[in-house]
C-alpha cells in the first residue's frame, strides 16, 4: 500500500479534485466515501492510488473558509485564503451591494480586502467611480487605480502586493478581472487546459475554482469564476459585525452587550450614524445582511 502524501488542492471540479504534491507532480484525487467539503486552497493527506490518482483522507487545519453564493444557496469553495483581491471598473457600473458583501465576507474571516478600478483609461467617467468607492477609501481600504489593457503596468502596480499570499480574485462580470488574470498568470488560459488534459478533466472546467502560481516576485491567484456573490448566508451575528469595521469603536458605547444596533436605546452604532461617523449606506447594508441571515435561520 502506498504511503500517505501530503499536498494542497489547487482545482476543484465537483467531487473531484487536482491536488498539487511537495514536488510538484499533479494527482486527481477524490474525497474517500461520500466525504466532501474540500476546497481549493486547503492542504490534504492523500493515499496515492495508481500513476496519477488518490484518495483524499484528511484535510488540514485551516485558516479560513470561504463560500460562494448562488441565489439562496451556499458552496464553500476557498481556504486559506490571506487577502481578497476585489475588481470593479470605471465602466459598467459596479454594484456598490456586491462590493460591500465581498467586504464584509473578507472581514469576518479575518482576510485583507484589496480594490482594483480597473479600466481607467476611460477617464470621462473615473471621477464619478472614485466617488463611489470613497465610503471604501475611507475605511482604510486600499484601492488601486489601472487598465488591465497595460499587462506591465499591472505587474508592476500588483505583484508586489499579491508576493508571498495567496490571493483571492473576485469580480462581477464585465469587469475585467479575466484579462487582469491573463496579465498576472501570462497563458492562464493554457494552463487551465494543459491541466484538465493530462488529469483528464473535461471541458467544465472553465467554471471551476482554480489556484494560479504567480511569476515573480511570487504568491498565488484563486479564480472562480461563474458566480456573483460572496456566501454570507452562514455567518452568526457577531461574524456579521466583524464584517463593518467602523463599528468597532461605537460598538464600545453601548447600553446593552447583546445590543444589535438595530433599535436599542442607548446604541453606540446609531448615535455614530446619527452623528454622520458611519455611511448609511454601509449601514443599510448591514441590516439586510442581518435580516437575511436571520430569515434563513428561522427557514431551516
């Protein structure tokens, strides 16, 4: 019997996934009996079976986990994950929910956002981006401004913040987060299918969760595409909380310790509110957040 390995999954795709060894050899490996809930990112012990094959026996302790959310439903999908790369552009307009919810998840895992306005070369309209990312801006969010049309400059401006992390890319579609893939992983694209060819993966992997390794200075790059939010859905109300960070001082003059800066008197969230400290759009957020995930507590 061959001797347990230890690897990291850096492509998932359904029940089966790619996991990549200390030496770099790649295996197709699938979760033993009907265990699931690996995600790419995670490091496993594996039982190699065959010239390219394994079974995946345990997952390590993680960091964090990370779901992806499609309508009312939930999937994890990354771990380990140290900072969340999030892109919007100057056009079509972003959504100022789904950037605040990709916010919010990063937060209360403990992971450090990074924005990308992609597209500025269209300069008309880049004043008015900036506006809306300026309640962002002013939480202390960095927030980097290029065209991913400019592969060098997208080096230069990026690869020093994404060295030595493994990076999360996020973004709606039409943003332009797939030429910015091309432009930090030269040949992505062939990588994918190299891959998927010798594993032999089909041809869905172009909606599937992949870890890219980055050229130097180094780090690596999830993408997963094919989905339009961040899974909040199983965050507790103090997880929520971690997620709006302008909270955390107010939060120091409440009446009540269970408080849920909703409607109890003596609220130190809605005094700052009140007094213009916190953005009411980021505090609207904030309770659809709550509502929802309190709505789906009482349906299940």
């Amino acid at each position: 019997m061959s001797a347990p390995m230890e690897g990291r999954i850096i492509a998932a795709h359904g029940r089966h996934y790619t996991v990549e060894l200390a030496d770099g050899a790649l295996r197709k490996c699938f979760p033993r009996g009907k265990k699931t809930g690996a995600a790419v990112g995670d490091r496993v012990k594996i039982t190699p079976q065959g010239k390219d094959e394994g079974a995946i026996d345990a997952i390590l302790p993680r960091s964090n986990l990370l779901y992806r959310s499609d309508e009312m439903r939930s999937k994890q999908f990354a771990s380990n994950v140290d900072q969340l790369l999030i892109v919007v552009a100057v056009r079509p307009t972003f959504s100022d929910d789904l950037t605040g919810r990709a916010l919010a998840g990063a937060w209360s895992a403990g992971i450090a956002p990074l924005i990308v306005l992609n597209k500025t070369d269209l300069t008309d309209e880049l004043p008015a981006a900036r506006a809306r990312l300026a309640p962002i801006a002013a939480l202390g969010v960095d927030i980097i401004e290029l065209s991913a049309l400019e592969p060098e400059n997208v080096h230069t401006q990026l690869a020093p913040r994404l060295a030595g992390r493994t990076n999360l890319l996020l973004g709606q579609s039409g943003m332009g987060k797939s030429t910015l893939l091309n432009a930090l992983v030269p040949g992505a694209a062939a990588a994918t299918r190299e891959h998927s060819t010798a594993l032999d993966m089909g041809k869905h992997t172009t909606t599937s969760t992949r870890l890219y390794h980055l050229p130097e200075p180094g780090g690596d790059l999830i993408d997963s595409p094919g989905f339009q939010a961040f899974g909040l859905h199983h965050l507790t109300r103090d997880d929520i909380i971690r997620g709006f960070p302008e909270f955390t001082q107010p939060i120091e003059e409440c009446r009540f310790y269970n408080c849920t800066h909703r409607h109890e008197p003596g609220c130190g969230v809605m005094a700052a509110l009140r007094d213009g400290k916190i953005d009411p759009a980021r505090y609207a957020l904030y309770e659809r957040i709550l509502e929802e995930n309190l709505a789906g507590q009482q349906r299940y």
